[in-house]
C-alpha cells in the first residue's frame, strides 16, 4: 500500500502545467466559491463551538486538584474535535455540490491522455450530482462512525497523541475516495466504484494527504484544493482503470 501512496502524493507533480494545459481554470470557478463560502461558514461555526465544547468536556473532572489542567486539555480536545467534524462536513460539502464540475474536468484530462474514444460520460449533470451526494452522505457516516472512537482515543494518556494522526489519515482517505469518484463514474457503477477504492485504498489516501495538507494553508489551501487534487486522482485513477479493465477482459483461447 505504501507504493500506492507515494503514487498517489506523485501525481499532484504535473497538476498545475496540465491545468493550464487544457485550459481548465475556468471550470473551477465556481466549485472555488464554494469551497470559500463552505470554509467561512464552518470556521466561524467553529470559533464559536469550541469553547462550549471544551467547557462541557470538562465537567467530567469533579475534583478541584488538577481541575485547571483538565480544562485546558478539555478546551484542545474540543478545540480538536470541532475542527475535525468541521473538516469532515467541508471535505463533503465541497466534494458532492461540485461533482458536475469535476467530472466535467476529469472526463477532459482522460480525453487528453486516451484520446477521443475513451469513456465519455452520459448522465445528466442533475445525476451527477445526486451521485455526488450519494457518495459524499455514505463516506460522511462511515468517517463519522471511525471519528468519535479516535476522539476518545485522545483521553488515553500517552497513546492518545496517536489520535490526530489516524485522524487525518481516515479523512485523507475519504477525501481521495471523493476524487477518485469523478472518474471512477464513467467506468464502475456506484457499488462497484465503493469496492474499487476500498481495494485501491492507497492511491485515495495518497491523493487525500496532500488534499489535507493545503487545507492548513491559510487562503490560498482552500482556492487550489480541489483544482490540485482531482487533476492529480484524475491522472492516477485512469492509470488504475486501465489496468483493471485489462484485467477483466478475458484472454482469447
């Protein structure tokens, strides 16, 4: 797996000259407003929730000894726990309201690299965005499911500092897997699409490392996220696909 991630952190390489390549700035200009507004609105809800979460949490301390150092570490874990709901909720948001964008920019870069006859796309932009949405709702509860027992890993003292990495390691995942999808539609129904990434697991936290990563770039992460990051699943799903086509043709007897 480890060999699936590193392809999957190598193909963001050429993202920016191919973009520029194809001309395909422009079909980014709205899911980039998105991605700006989501962001405002979830960051602020977080500034305002934390807070209350770390107040809350601390409670659980009834003695007065050490009450002052429970607080603390109860405002970091709410401080935590806000920012990786938050994180979850923007991650989807984004990735299913702008799904008829990028698979329009997906099917252009697999037409640039397989030329005319490669799989085009017929559903309608209204179905891609349903599937989209689908998707984005089902990998939403499954990261949820895997994010509250990781955030209650954070109170095991000494192990609980592993927390933040699996943490960003199950949402590097679902990340991918939402980029990954965009091309993954004009190939694989939607339950076999489920079943692609589950066993390319690799090449999707690949590609969702780096997604992660510029979303800590204050600004400028959230513009460039989505345009980097679906460039780079794009190039590397259709390498992926091919294989796996090839796989499924029978050989001649």
């Amino acid at each position: 797996m480890l060999k699936s991630i590193i392809n999957g952190l190598k193909a963001y390489g050429n993202s920016l000259s191919l973009i520029k390549q194809l001309g395909l700035w422009k079909y980014f200009g709205i899911p980039i407003v998105i991605s700006i507004l989501t962001a405002v609105i979830i960051g602020f809800s977080a500034w305002i929730l934390s807070d209350n979460i770390g107040a809350y949490i601390s409670k659980i301390w009834i003695w007065e000894t050490g009450a002052s150092i429970f607080r603390t570490v109860s405002d970091f874990i709410g401080g935590i726990a806000v920012l990786a709901i938050g994180l979850i909720l923007y991650k989807h948001i984004i990735l299913a309201l702008s799904a008829p964008f990028m698979s329009v920019v997906s099917e252009k870069i697999e037409t640039h690299f397989l030329g005319e006859n490669s799989s085009k796309s017929n559903t309608s932009n209204l179905g891609l965005l349903w599937r989209g949405i689908r998707v984005n709702v089902r990998n939403l509860l499954l990261e949820l499911l895997l994010t509250v027992p990781i955030l209650l890993i954070g109170f095991i003292p000494v192990i609980g500092i592993i927390s933040s990495v699996l943490l960003f390691l199950v949402q590097a995942y679902y990340a991918g897997f939402g980029n990954m999808d965009y091309t993954l539609e004009r190939h694989l129904p939607y339950k076999e699409s489920v079943r692609f990434v589950r066993n390319h697991k690799g090449a999707a936290m690949g590609n969702g490392i780096l997604f992660m990563a510029m979303l800590l770039i204050p600004v400028l992460g959230i513009i460039l996220v989505l345009p980097l990051s679906v460039t780079a699943a794009t190039t590397e799903t259709i390498r992926i696909v091919r294989d796996y086509e090839t796989k499924k043709i029978p050989s001649p007897n």
